[in-house]
C-alpha cells in the first residue's frame, strides 16, 4: 500500500488570511505524506483549518491571504513553485481534483448537469463537446447516475445524485488526487453510506487517492486508511486507520473519539468543553492545554511531532 | 425549448398580457409585411416627393372614414383625366393650321359640402405659339365661362386663386360659389349634374393638349393627408417598423451590454469595478435629453447617429448597478468557486456562469426598455430633432404641430401617430409585466 514514493508530499504548508484584526492562521504548517490508493481522513471540529487546508493544497485561494508558503510535491514534483496560470492548466483538476463543500450547490444551476460534468474536460482538454460528453456518461456510469439524467438540470435532482454528479465531475479529467470537502454532509444516512460505497469503489477501479475531509468520524471510518487530526490550524496526530480508530493518542483524539455516539454501552457521548481558540495571534504553547484535561507544565511551550510506531503525535505527553 | 414553451404558457395565464402579446405580435407582422411590400427606397421616395407626385390629393384632408360617423358626408376627391379616357376629348380641325380641342369633364355633385379647390393641369405640346384655352362652367344653375387665357407646356389652374373670377362671382370663394345658386340666399351646394368644358385652340399643325380636373374633396385615403398633400398611411406604416426597430435595437443595445459590463466589473473587481462605478456614476448626472438635443442641433439629426448615441449613453445606466448588486450575490455561490476550481477562466465564468443567472430578471427589463427608447425617438422628433429623411410617428406629430393641426381642428393627424405610439408602448407594456411576474416568484400570485 505504501509505496516508496508518495503521491503526495506536504511540507510545512502555511495559509493565513489578512483581515482587520491582523493575521488568521488557518492553516498553520501542516505536514504529511499520502500514498498512492490510499484514503487520508482529515479530522476536526468546525473552524480548525480543514477546508483552509484543501484550499492550500489546490491553491484556491481567496483575494486576503497574508501568507501562502510551504512545499507541495505531487508525484514527486513540487508544485509551489508553478505561476497560477501553469497551476491551473497542469495541476489543478488535471492530477488532482476536488469535491466542494455543500457540493450540491457547486452545479450551476442553468446548465444541464451532462454539460456540467464536461465543463472541466472543455476547459482543460479543449475536446470537442461531443467527446466531452461520452467521458461524462462514463464518468456518470461509474458513479452510479442513471445516463438519462444528463439532460437535466441540478435542481430536478436529489441531494444524493447531486453529490453523485459533483463526484463525477472531479473524476471526469482522471486525477490522481481527489479532495472530497464533507462529501456526505446534509445527506440521510442511507445516501450517506451509498456515497462511501461508490467511493470506495472508484478508489479500487480508476486508482484514485482521496484527502476526505470531514467532522463525521462514524461514516469516514469506512473509507479511510490514515487519519489526520487537526486543531486549530494544526497537525496534532497523523496515524493509520486501525490503530486511530481502535486508540487515539492525542488527548483531543480521544475526546473527539469519545464524542461519537454508541448503539451499546452505558457511556454518555461526551464532549469537549470551551471553544477552539481564536486563530489571530495565538499564544505560544499547546493549543489544545486550555481545554485539555492532561494539561501540565511543558504544555505552555509548542509541542513538536513525536513519533510513536510509525504514528506521529504532538502532545508533550509523548515526548 | 420545454423551458421556452412554459414560460409562454405562463405569460399567457395573464388575459393582459395575452392581449399585449397579440398586440405586439400583429405590430410585428405588420412591420414585415411593410417592409415587404413597401421597400424602403420606394417610401422614401414618395415620402419625399412633392406636388408633381402628390397633385391628385388635397391639403390636410381627413380620413375617408369620418364620413361613417357623420350625417352627411365630405365630398371626397373627383378626379378626371384626358390621359386615362377619365374625361372625352374632340379634336377638330379648323383650318389648316388651326385645331380646336374640346375636352369635357362631366361628373355628379352630390354632397352637402362644398370641395376643398378645383385645379386644372394642363399639358401641352407645341412649337412657339402658346395655345389658348377657354374654360366654361356648366352647372345646375346654368353656364358661365370662368377663364381664358394661353398655357405654357404645363400650366396649372386653381380655381381659388382666380381673382378676376372672384370678382366675378360677388367675392365669395370660387371653389365655393361655383356650386351655389347665386340668387337663392341659401349658401349650400347644389347636387346635381355638372360639367367643366374646356376648349383648346391649337395654332401649329401636330401640338397637341391634353388636361386633368382635380376636384380636391375634404376627405382622403384612410388616414388623411398632411400640409404637404402626402397621404399619411404612408408615414404612419413606415413609421412602425422605424419605431420597433429603434426601439428593439436600442432596448437591446443598452441592456445587453450593460448586464456585460457590470458582469466584467463583479467578476474582476479592483480597479475594473471602480473605473466602471465612477464612470456610471459620472454618465448618471449627465443629463440624456438635453445631450441628445445637443447632438440633434448641432451635429446630425440621422436617426441611427441618435440611436448610436442613445445607446452609448445607456449602456453606463442605472442598469449597471442594480445587476452589480446581484452579480455580486451570484459570484459568492458555491457553483462559482466550483468552476474556479476545475479552471474554467474569466471569460468562461462571465459568459457562462454568471450571465446566464441574470435573464429572468433581463427580460421584462428589456420588454419594458423597448417602449421608453420608441417614446424617447418620438419626443425628439416632436422637439423637431427627427430624422429629416425617415418618416417617423414623432415626426408626424412634429408636421402637424408646425402647421396648426390642433388649431384648425385637425385632430385625425395628431390623434393618429399618437394612437400607435400609445398602442405599442401599451402592448410592450403590458407584457413587460406579466414577464416580470412570470420570472419574479416574489410577485407571482399577487
């Protein structure tokens, strides 16, 4: 599963956003590796830097960003350096593409979502409409889209094929790289576990890897094979799937664990009190000690990344 | 296309904008079939004509068609020819070079009103002596000569304009007197057979003469004549295609490439955008008309260099910021930063993503335009800035204005321009609202 190289090197990536009250640290040095075929999960509450991050990756980035930094190698190319124009025709949705969040709202809404799904293929490829559109029934067949629903409009669709349709649109240039933003939020469970299972089997059939970005722990298990934690712009614990899931070893991983929901068991859903802090001038130290119940001493200087058995952990526990 | 059918369908559940939409449709046949029938050279061209065209009809007479609505009826125009076999002609040798000519034009007087003038035309062909003819008026009353006198190759003879015959007939007009009983009291036409002889002399061997009698009545044609004897059906239809085109093109013009504009200035925002608010906001406070008059008075008063101008001066308009509003809505959308994302470029998201989202609320805009660009032709033309070429509605108004048709009771040529103008601003009117229901949830059901 791993190979020697990774499909995905990331090196110390820092987005910050510019705004009146000065800097936000977004995403704040975030390292890892992803290989090729595999499923990283990136898990997080709400404001952490998730989606900042998914935007850093595929540098979509908004008019205020105060720093852009750090290395992104794909395929063993680094691809920061790259002018936007060359990003754009070589890179973005050509070797790595992306699913938005609330993707049931990223289809424009007065074009039928068979020249929807062609758009990028258009755009990129500059092939003929016709062309375009045999690759979007494909890419429609695979995704599991009844091919008579090319001809219609995203608002005659449900919710799931709506997501079904943004998924196939990422696939439709054949990247290596998906980045799939809450791809099953505001959907009903059943739809929800219909969507991992096409995932999963585009995963095995066209060789794609995913960043799957998500707050829902119970529905990623199913598709990942490394988990990600971020907190508050950081990488707390980079760890394989089985032992993540089975034992977190950062303290906000467990409590974030303990948060989900049981059908057995006396336990009581728990949940972590206080808020995350505020991403303008962050104090030294770990951002995790005002709300961890672990908290000691060394936790007011900046934790670094340990690593444990080939799982990587920042808490100063560990050192 | 289904989306095309059932957004008709819903227009047409409004009985106003049925009516609107049949109104606008026929105007739009009727542009067609205008255009068809009538090219636009041939138009011009008898538009522009003058007396040698135009002889056969009176000055500002009314519409055929009042004469349905009265008791008793304007005399209508009489006209008879010696080129046509309208009216007889003898030729009678005298003398070897002498020819008398003795042309008669009989007709029956039977209306209650006097006509409005008697012309005689003649045409006349003949080395150097003039010929000399004799005109002689047999009337119920009795038979009187009018006139004597010797033609050039073409000679004109109004009746009215005779002031020896004047004299003659104890001062009262001839076109008048010519048709009472001069001893009865009464002054009111006498019906009844009359004729108009006239006898030529001829004094070279091969000249001949020949002559026409227009008796000019108080009505004509079905929309009447203006100060010029034009028959004003010919205006009043060119004037329909003129004002639909000017008014589409300009509607058109304006609001097409000021949702682009705007669209350009969201989309890049920075120094775009500014450049195009500040220049919005300088074209707001110019002032339109008087910048149009201005154009009109000392530059060109052609009808497309006005509407080139009325569209420059549109296309910065209030429009710009009103679609900025909701362009700037639009931009925020997910779908937008989706097709950022697999790289569609500026222009693709402009003309694809953006623009497209703002035509329902295009539409009715542009229905409504269409009607305010037509009244704003037709005030320029009654300012007197009309086209001095193309007939137009305005212009019509305007003639009638410079000659005092409201004054002399001549309502039929202001009335009838103005019923079409306020006919189509109607038509285009009352579909711009239903359309505007129809893509506006927000007013539907109201």
């Amino acid at each position: 599963m791993t190979n020697k190289e990774p499909l995905l090197h990331l090196e110390d990536l820092k987005l910050y956003f510019r705004t009146s009250k000065g800097a936000v640290c977004a995403v704040d040095g975030v390292s890892f590796d992803l290989g090729y075929q595999e499923a990283v999960v990136v898990l997080g509450e709400s404001g952490c830097g998730k989606t900042s991050l998914a935007k850093a990756i595929l540098r979509l980035l908004p008019r205020n960003v105060d720093t852009y930094s750090g290395r992104v190698i794909l395929e063993g190319k680094d691809v920061m350096p790259l002018s936007d124009e060359e990003f754009r025709q070589g890179v973005r949705w050509v070797r790595m593409s992306m699913v938005p969040q609330a993707a049931m709202n990223s289809l424009n809404p007065v074009l039928k979502v068979g020249d929807q799904v062609a758009e990028p293929m258009i755009v990129h490829s500059r092939m003929k409409k016709d062309e375009a559109l045999a690759q979007a029934v494909k890419m429609f067949q695979n995704v599991g889209v009844p091919i008579d629903f090319l001809g219609r409009y995203a608002f005659e669709l449900s919710g799931g094929m709506r997501q079904r349709v943004a998924i196939a649109m990422s696939l439709v240039t054949l990247p290596r790289l998906i980045i799939l933003d809450e791809p099953t939020s505001a959907l009903d469970v059943l739809t929800q576990a219909n969507i991992m299972n096409v995932l999963k089997r585009i995963k095995k059939e066209l060789e794609v890897s995913y960043i799957l970005i998500t707050h829902d722990i119970a529905t990623s298990s199913e598709l990942a094979n490394r988990v990600v934690v971020m907190y508050a712009g950081l990488v707390v614990e980079d760890s394989d799937a089985m032992r993540f899931f089975s034992k977190p070893l950062h303290p906000y991983s467990q409590m974030l664990m303990a948060s989900v929901p049981r059908l057995r068991g006396d336990k009581e859903p728990e949940f972590i009190t206080g808020q995350p802090p505020s991403l303008y001038n962050l104090p030294p130290g770990c951002r995790f000690a005002d709300r961890c119940p672990l908290r000691f001493s060394a936790c007011d200087q900046d934790p670094k990344l340990v690593d444990i058995e080939g799982r990587r952990v920042s808490c100063w526990k560990y050192v | 296309m289904n989306a095309i059918k059932r957004t008709i369908r819903d227009i047409f559940q409004y009985p106003s904008a049925a009516v609107g939409a049949t109104i606008i449709l026929l105007l739009i046949i009727l542009a067609v079939i205008i255009v068809i029938a009538f090219p636009y050279q041939k138009a011009i061209n008898l538009w522009r004509a003058g007396e040698e065209v135009w002889y056969k009809s009176p000055k500002t007479a009314q519409p055929k068609w009042v004469n349905w609505f009265r008791a008793r009826d304007l005399p209508e125009t009489l006209f008879l020819s010696t080129l046509d076999g309208s009216a007889t002609k003898t030729i009678k040798p005298v003398t070897e070079d002498l020819t008398q000519v003795i042309m008669s034009f009989p007709f029956n007087y039977n209306y209650d009103y006097f006509p409005q003038e008697l012309s005689v035309f003649f045409k006349a062909n003949f080395n150097t002596k003039k010929p000399l003819v004799t005109l002689t008026w047999v009337s119920p009353n009795g038979e009187m000569q009018i006139a004597n006198f010797s033609i050039r190759a073409s000679e004109s003879y109004r009746v009215s304009q005779d002031e020896k015959l004047t004299r003659k007939l104890s001062g009262l007009p001839p076109q008048q007197a010519l048709f009472v009983d001069l001893n009865s009291a009464v002054l009111s036409p006498v019906k009844g057979p009359y004729e108009l002889r006239i006898v030529g002399n001829l004094f070279e061997k091969g000249d001949t003469l020949d002559a026409e009698m227009v008796m000019y009545g108080q009505v004509s044609g079905w929309a009447g004549t203006d100060h010029l004897r034009r028959d004003l059906l010919i205006g009043l239809m060119w004037g329909l295609p003129v004002a639909l085109s000017f008014g589409l093109i300009a509607a058109l013009g304006t609001t097409i490439s000021t949702m682009i504009i705007a669209a350009i200035g969201v989309w890049f925002s920075g120094w775009v955008d500014e450049l195009i608010q500040r220049i919005t906001e300088i074209n707001l406070v110019l002032p339109f008309l008087s910048i149009l008059i201005m154009i009109g008075t000392f530059y060109s008063r052609s009808l497309w260099i006005i509407l080139g101008v009325a569209i420059a001066l549109g296309i910065f308009g209030y429009g710009i910021k009103g679609y900025r509003a909701i362009f700037m809505q639009i931009k925020e959308s997910p779908y937008i930063e989706a097709a950022r994302a697999y790289g569609a470029g500026s222009w693709r998201i402009i003309f694809r993503y953006l623009l497209p989202r703002i035509i329902p609320v295009l539409v009715p805009s542009l229905v409504t335009a269409i009607p305010a660009y037509v009244f704003l032709e037709a005030g320029l033309a009654v300012l007197g800035l009309g086209d001095p070429v193309i007939p137009t509605w305005g212009k019509i108004i305007n003639d009638a204005n410079n000659n005092g048709a409201l004054y002399q009771g001549q309502y039929y040529w202001i009335l009838e321009p103005s019923v079409l103008l306020m006919l189509t601003g109607l038509a285009f009117a009352l579909v711009g609202f239903a359309l505007d229901r129809v893509f506006n949830p927000r007013l539907r059901g109201v």
